[in-house]
C-alpha cells in the first residue's frame, strides 16, 4: 500500500488552486448578494435591514458553501487522498 506524502508537489498545487478558486469565488458571492438585493429592492422597494442581512448572509454563504464543498472534492483526488476509496482489501483469517 502507497504511504502518502504531506510535503507531496500535487497536493500543494490542488490547495494553491483551491485557495485561488475561493479568491475567485468571494468575489462572485459578492456580485450574487448585490445582484439578489438589487432584484429584491426593484420588486418589493426599500428593505428592512434584516431583510438585507438575510437575504446577504443566505445568498452569500450559499455561492461559498456550494463552491467550497466541490473545490475539496477536486484537492481530495488532486491530491491522492482518494486513490484508495473504491478498493476493497480482504482480510487475513
């Protein structure tokens, strides 16, 4: 069985891309809240504060959450932490 190494170059690049992506990715939850709270005044004018923060929080964390979870599936393979999972090892009577 392959031991996996830490220090291993294809890791580093999956989390370097990873971090660029969610760099990417705070600034297109940005344009998602402005885009839902623009959308939001024009139909139903003025908001309420907690409205605002709301509809900011759920729209924003949403766009991260969503892009966070499949960005780490990507490290994960990119990586070799999942070279492993679909293996099937029998065991030693």
């Amino acid at each position: 069985m392959k031991e996996m190494n830490v220090a291993d170059p294809a890791a580093g690049a999956a989390w370097t891309r990873f971090r660029r992506l969610m760099r990417w990715m705070l600034l297109v939850a940005g344009l998602a809240i402005a885009a839902a709270l623009g959308w939001l005044r024009a139909s139903y004018g003025p908001l309420p504060i907690n409205m605002a923060i709301a509809t900011a929080l759920g729209v924003g964390l949403t766009v991260l959450l969503g892009t966070g979870l499949m960005g780490l599936v990507f490290v994960s393979r990119a990586s070799g932490h999942d070279d492993y999972a679909g293996e099937t090892f029998e065991e030693e009577p």
